[in-house]
C-alpha cells in the first residue's frame, strides 16, 4: 500500500511506502548536488570529444581517440626535453672546448660537468660498473685509486673516448694477458707455482717451495707487464700485483684461471656514441667517484 506521509520526527515526508510498519523518507540530494553531478557528466562528455581519452582497435592495434583539438602529451614531453637541451647547449658546448683543467677550476661549470656526467654514466656506463661505480667481477671499481691504464684526467678521458681493445677504434688501449695454459706456454705444475707466487706477493702463499719455483716462472714470462716486483704498468693496462684488489678475483683458482686462459676485457669506445662534451663530462665525473690522479 501506498500513502504518503509527513514524519512526525524529522517533519520529512514519506515517499508513501511501508514495509512492516517501517515507512522510507523522501529525502532527496541538494539541488547543488544534482547540478553538480550533471555538470560532470557534461564535462566527461566534452572531455571524449577534445581530449585524446577512448581507447579503440584499429587496424594497426590499439590507439586511442586523438580529441578535436589534436592534443598529445608525448609532444609537451618532447618539447620540454628540446627546451631543456637547448638550455643547456651552450653550457655544454662550453664544456666540450675548455680544457680539462679548467672546467675542474670552474666551479660553476664543474657543476654543470658533474651534474651531466651523472646522468650520462647511469645511461652508459652503470650497465657494466654498477649504479654507484663499485664494479662486479671482470668490471673495474672507479671509486678506489688503483687504475689499471691510469687515473689523470686525461688518461680517463683517453680511456673513455677510444676505449679498451675495442676493435673498430684504431687508437684504442690494447693489450692482452695471455692464456699461458691453453696455448701450452707453461705446464700445469707452472701455472700452478706462478699463480702461487702471484699470491704470496700480497701475503696470500705460505707454500715456499712454489713460491720460489713460481719466481723463476714469473722473471722470464711475467715481468715484462707486471715489473719485477709485480707493481704493474699503467701505461700496458697490467694490474699491480702486490695489493688486495683484483679484477676477475684473488683466490688460488682465480689467479690460475687467469694465468691458464688468459683476460682480455672489453670496453666501448664511448667517443662513437657520445659528444665531446658529455666525454668531458663523464671523465671529471670518473674522475671525482674516488681515485683520480
């Protein structure tokens, strides 16, 4: 049954329908509200129309609805990224004729350099090195001061622009340490007595007895990169034997890995993909982590 009544507690009337004695008030939204309300569903509706908004497969896969007004947020992007550039194009270009030296004396432009050189290494380098430079097992650590073809700036500079045996750059930094095992240069028990004395050059053997066989070895084959005293040559990429730092590890099996197969790491010549400036850029960056000369 229905029959409308007032409330005699809120003083609303009914919308006249009962259940069980139990009677539903007619207590509309605010006007506001509905208005409210239609008004978004209008502006929803002109939204579709202008705007880029509904989705939609097309011949060529799913796209969307490009909007009367031709709107793309991908162009907005693109535009503040050209923006940003050229902001920076002269800073930049700056950057890539000043000498070295000079941009780590300036330090307005150095911070520009290190700011770009950041970015460029995340982009480029982090891959390999790691995202804070700590370097991975066949991958140089750039934040301790032990270089393997040189710390200065410009020894990085060379490093980065042309590489590390990368063979489509005719000036890049070549040399190999050679597989004394596979190619039968030494026996077994040699590699084993050189990789011995290797240790004990940084307190790592307490075998005498190859120790002393494994010196020989290392006077006739060795030397000639590492030095007599297994300090390295910087100028030859050849480690320096005589720390605790080591690049494809320093255990035993390690070093006679090493000695049997020999290593011959490879690094891009950054110089093909990047500009000057940026070069620059990474170099002071490289060279700011930790060890630069």
């Amino acid at each position: 049954m229905s029959e409308k009544h007032k409330d005699e507690v809120t003083g609303v009337e009914t919308t006249g329908h009962s259940w069980d004695g139990i009677r539903e008030l007619n207590n509309p939204l605010p006007k506001w509200w509905i208005y409210t309300f239609y008004a978004t569903c209008i502006w929803a509706a002109v939204y579709w129309v202008v705007m880029p908004a509904w989705p939609y497969l097309s011949l060529d896969g799913w796209t969307y609805t490009k909007g009367v007004i031709g709107y793309e947020q991908r162009d907005v992007v693109t535009g503040e990224i050209e923006a940003i550039a050229a902001g920076r194009a002269d800073t930049m270009q700056k950057i890539a004729t000043t000498p070295l030296p000079e941009i780590a004396a300036d330090p307005g432009l150095m911070e520009v350099a290190l700011g770009a050189g950041r970015a460029a290494f995340g982009d480029n380098c982090a891959p390999c090195h790691g995202s804070g430079a700590q370097g991975s097992k066949g991958f140089p650590n750039l934040n301790d001061d032990e270089w393997l073809w040189g710390g200065t700036l410009d020894d990085i500079h060379t490093t980065l622009q042309h590489g590390i045996r990368w063979d489509a750059d005719d000036n890049t930094r070549f040399n190999i340490m050679m597989a004394y095992g596979r190619d039968g240069i030494l026996s077994r028990a040699e590699v084993s007595d050189v990789a011995e004395y290797v240790l004990s050059l940084s307190g790592g053997s307490e075998n005498a007895d190859a120790v002393s066989r494994g010196a020989d070895i290392f006077q006739s084959q060795c030397v000639a990169c590492h030095g007599e005293a297994g300090k390295g040559n910087q100028e030859l990429g050849a480690p320096d034997l005589t720390d605790a730092i080591w690049l494809y590890g320093g255990d035993k099996t390690d070093i006679v890995e090493t000695v049997s197969n020999g290593r011959s790491g490879v690094m891009p010549a950054w110089g093909e993909r990047l500009d000057e400036g940026t070069i620059k850029a990474l170099t002071l960056y490289v060279y700011t982590l930790g060890g630069g000369q």
